[in-house]
C-alpha cells in the first residue's frame, strides 16, 4: 500500500488486502470512478457532516472527491483564486507544492 508520500512501516492488514482482492473480482468496479467521487460516498459524507455544520449539506453541490492532496489543493485555488492574485502557503509539505504556482497548475 503506497499512501502517496508516506510509506508506512507495516504491512497492510489482511482484510485490507482481501477486500482489495474481492474487488479486483467484481467486473462492474473496473472502471474510473466519477470525476466528482462516487454518490454513495459523497451522501455518505454529506449525511455525517451537516450535523457539524448545522445544516444540510447537497452531496450534489458541495462536496468533491479528490484523488490527493495536491488535486483537493489546485481545485480550491483555481475556485477561489484569480489571475494576479497571491497566496501564502504555511508549512509546505508535499514536493508539489514546493513549486510556487499560478492558477491553472502553471509554475511561476
């Protein structure tokens, strides 16, 4: 189990494993998931979060998937980010952000 930059230090639990196998089986799972995340897990998300946030939050409307943090990262700066604008970033961590970017994912 590769989780992006980490590398853990143990071996992934059985079950983890033979649920990944089990999958693998399924014939209709072999295809990307949609690029907003899969419905049952953004209602999943959706129904879990609106009690914190006092009030109902549309799975439809509000909530992303992404793939990493790097692509939950440009997703938010092109949304709230515009031509020209700057923005500081605290505790760089990832290699991918080390790079100073404009919107769009072009490199400054």
């Amino acid at each position: 189990m590769n989780l992006g930059q980490g590398f853990p230090n143990f071996p992934a639990p059985a079950y983890v494993k033979d649920a990944a196998s089990a999958a693998v089986q399924v014939d209709e799972l072999n295809q990307y998931a949609p690029a907003q995340g899969l419905p049952r897990l953004r209602n999943a998300l959706a129904a879990s979060y609106s009690p914190l946030f006092g009030r109902q939050i549309d799975p439809n409307t509000e909530i992303l998937i992404c793939q990493g943090a790097t692509e939950g990262t440009v997703a938010a700066f092109q949304a709230l980010l515009d031509p020209g604008d700057e923005a500081i970033l605290l505790e760089v961590r990832r290699r991918q952000r080390q790079r100073r970017r404009r919107p769009g994912g072009h490199g400054a």
